[in-house]
C-alpha cells in the first residue's frame, strides 16, 4: 500500500524534485517495483479520458499489421476511403462556398443598395419566415416542471437571445432525451444567427443521428437553404421529402410550387 | 440488427458502396466530435480514414468480433484515435521513449495495439462490481482523496485510499489474469 500511494503521488505529479529522483531511481533497479509501476502508469493513462497510453516498444504484432497494410487489397481499400471522403466533403464544402457567396454577395448587396437584388433576397427570406414557425415549435416547459436549462435556453431563444441559448442548449445536449428537439432549437438559432455553416452542420447530426426525429432534419436544412438563397439546394431536399414521405410532406409540396 | 462482420467483411472487400453507407451514417458524428474538441475539419477526415483502416487490417488478421453495434464501436475507435492525437505532443515532450512512427503504415498499426490495450483495460473494469467501478472511474478521472470522501460519506482519506486500493488490486489482477495480458503489456 505505501508503493500504491508513492506511484499514486508520482502519477499525479505530487512529489518533490528529490523524491521524483528517489522514485526514478528506484525504477532502475527495483524490477518488481518496475513492473508495478508499469501496470499503473498505463491502466492510468488509458482510463484517464485526458490521456492515451502509447505503445513504447516493438512488437512482431505491429510488424504484421504495417505489412497487411502495405498490401494490394489494403492499398485499394485506401483508394476507395480517400475517393468517399472527397466525394462527401466536397459536397458540403462546395455548400459552404456557396454560403459564403451568399453572404459575400449580400453585403455587396447592402452597400450599394440595389433595390432589385435586396427584393429577391428577401422574397426567399419571407418564404423562409412563413415557413419556419419559429413561435411554433414544441415547448421544452411543462406545466408541472420547475425551471430547468431547457426552460431557460427556450425563453432566450424566443427573446431571439440565440448566442445564449446556443449555449445553454449544448450544456444540456449530452444525453438527454430531447436531443432531436434541442438541435432543432439549436440549428435554428444558429440559422437566424446567419451562421450557415453550424446551421447545417448542426441539422447534419440530427438528420445522421438515430433518432425518432431524425427525419425533421431535412424540412429544417430545406428551410436553411432557402434563407441562405440556395434554392436549387432547397428543391433537392423538398424533392426528397416528398418522394419519401418525410415530415411536412404536404408543406414541402406547397413550397415547392412556391419556387417553381 | 445486423451482424457486425457484415461491414469489416465489406472493408476488406473493398466494397465501395457499402463503404459510402458507413461513411454517410457516421461521418458526421465523428466530425461533430472532433470539431467539439479542438479539431478541424481535416483532422476528422484523417481520424475516419484511420480508423476504417484500423477496423480492416485488424478484420483480416484476427477475424476479431465487435461486441456492441458497429456504430458504437467505430465512434469508440475514433474518439480513441483523437485522444491519441491530442496527447502526441504532450507525451513527446514528456517521454523520449515514444516510437516515433516512420510512416502512416506503422502509425496505425501502433494504433491498433493501444487499442486493443485500452480494450482489454476497460472490459477488466466493466467485470469488477458496480460501486469498485464508480469509484476507480472518479479515481482514474483524478478526483481527490478529499472528493471521495465527501461523496461516499468515508470516515477519512485513509479509508478512501484503501477502498481504492482494493479496487484497483482487483483491476489488476483482472488484468494480469487475462490471457491478452503477456501480449500487452511489455508494449
């Protein structure tokens, strides 16, 4: 038990210069002690989440991995990985170019003022606006409940406070049962924020994840393209909404007649 | 659902279809991930890729057998492999004993044994009881003596300290007990 306490002490960086050099010392020549110390230092590292225990010498095992991964059919599983990844990446990142020029056009818009442009951007906006509902969505309060985060985030969103309830959304985010609702919130604030980019990344997760809900994703994304004037971008998702009977089919239906 | 060798077997096939459905249904959790702790965007592509790999090479060695969802597992590996990543530079400053890998290729397969480390670690401390594992977990998370006492109602360190300690003898003795142990170890 005293061993346990000193490699304790060492591991959590407890002890004075002269004992550190009593305790390396030690290591040295002790072997049983080594060995000891050894087992704690790596269960240490590998069940701390802040650290990782690295391997710190050779092995034939690792030989025979490097070797199967040098190998043919290794090579074009490579191949295949780097070809999906560009082809998923490319996607949302030539997305996020488009963004940018919507943006970057806009404020050109802004400064000079020119009535034409500023009409059909806000006509996307209005259809946006009809659309979103924001004083619609489901409550996070219960009649019963006392105040919880939840509560909270949702007075701050419907105070359009966004950056707050953002915040506070994502505190309350891991694990709880509302995820599919918080990210709707959270997607939406950060769409009013015109932060398009988190906005979609955001409806992403909700549209991978395994919720019941996960199928909203889509309706809300449409709507984030629509605001973000990427209509093309928008039919596409409405398309498939209504091809797959998504939630707010009938709604996706009506909007795409809209921008047709 | 579906049976999890279903996708390592696609992996070392190469099946490029199957490979855009794992990338589809996972990618963006790992990204979220990475990007929510410190990480860019190409960081979470890097980790994906090497992850997938690690699955495959391991797959067509071992034929190993995935307990949870493949989902599950895949986060893991990745999460795992992020660790790893943010710790590099801490650890090279610290320790001159770090292999530094000379290659992608051996970077991975470095990977796998410390994963399979980590494995072996955290299935030892899944079998020990549920109040050893509650107070190793506060432990290994580096949570006072002092915590510990308050939150267990302990009548002073000492008793907190032995009750760590039998626990963690416990650990061990999983640890070492179990046949990966010798492979492991000396690593």
């Amino acid at each position: 038990m005293e061993d346990d306490i000193l490699i304790d002490n060492y591991l959590k960086g407890l002890l004075s210069q002269e004992e550190k050099q009593a305790f390396q010392e030690r290591l040295a020549s002790d072997a049983r002690f080594r060995e000891q110390f050894d087992l704690e230092h790596k269960l240490f590292n590998a069940l701390n989440e802040d650290s990782w225990s690295y391997i710190e010498s050779e092995s034939s095992d690792v030989d025979e991995y490097k070797n199967l991964l040098e190998g043919d059919d290794m090579m074009a599983l490579k191949k295949t990985l780097s070809e999906t990844n560009e082809a998923i990446n490319s996607k949302t990142s030539s997305n996020r170019r488009n963004i940018f020029m919507y943006l970057a056009a806009a404020s050109v818009v802004l400064f000079l003022g020119f009535q034409f442009f500023f009409n059909q951007d806000m006509s996307n906006q209005e259809l946006y606006n009809a659309y979103v509902g924001l004083d619609d969505l489901p409550s996070f309060v219960s009649r019963s409940d006392v105040p919880n985060s939840l509560s909270k985030a949702q007075e701050l969103f419907e105070a359009r406070k966004y950056k707050d309830a953002i915040n506070l959304f994502e505190s309350a985010q891991n694990g709880n049962n509302n995820l599919a609702q918080i990210l709707i919130y959270k997607g939406l604030a950060y769409t009013e924020l015109e932060e398009l980019d988190e906005a979609q990344f955001t409806f992403d997760e909700l549209i991978n994840s395994n919720l019941l809900d996960a199928e909203k994703g889509y309706w809300y994304k449409a709507l984030l393209y629509l605001k973000a004037d990427q209509v093309e971008e928008a039919k596409t998702i409405l398309k498939k909404i209504v091809a797959k009977n998504l939630h707010n089919k009938s709604k996706a239906e009506e909007l795409l007649d809209t921008l047709n | 659902m579906t049976d999890n060798s279903y996708y390592l077997k696609a992996l070392i096939e190469n099946k490029a279809d199957i490979v855009k459905a794992i990338y589809t249904a996972n990618f963006f959790k790992v990204r979220a991930f990475v990007v929510k702790n410190n990480g860019q965007i190409q960081d979470a592509e890097d980790i994906f890729q090497k992850a997938l790999l690690q699955l495959a090479v391991r797959y067509k060695k071992e034929k190993f057998v995935i307990n949870t969802s493949f989902e599950a597992y895949l986060f893991t590996v990745c999460k795992n492999l992020w660790r790893r990543e943010l710790n590099k530079s801490k650890f090279q400053v610290t320790n001159s004993d770090l292999i530094e890998p000379k290659d992608d290729n051996e970077d991975i397969a470095l990977a796998i044994m410390e994963q399979k480390r980590w494995e072996l670690f955290t299935e030892c401390l899944e079998k020990i009881s549920d109040s050893c594992k509650k107070i190793l977990k506060l432990f290994f998370a580096k949570t006072s003596y002092a915590k510990l006492v308050e939150m267990f109602d302990y009548n002073s360190e000492t008793v907190a300290r032995q009750r760590v300690f039998k626990c963690k003898n416990k650990l061990k003795e999983l640890v070492r007990g179990d046949h990966r142990f010798s492979k492991l170890i000396e690593l």
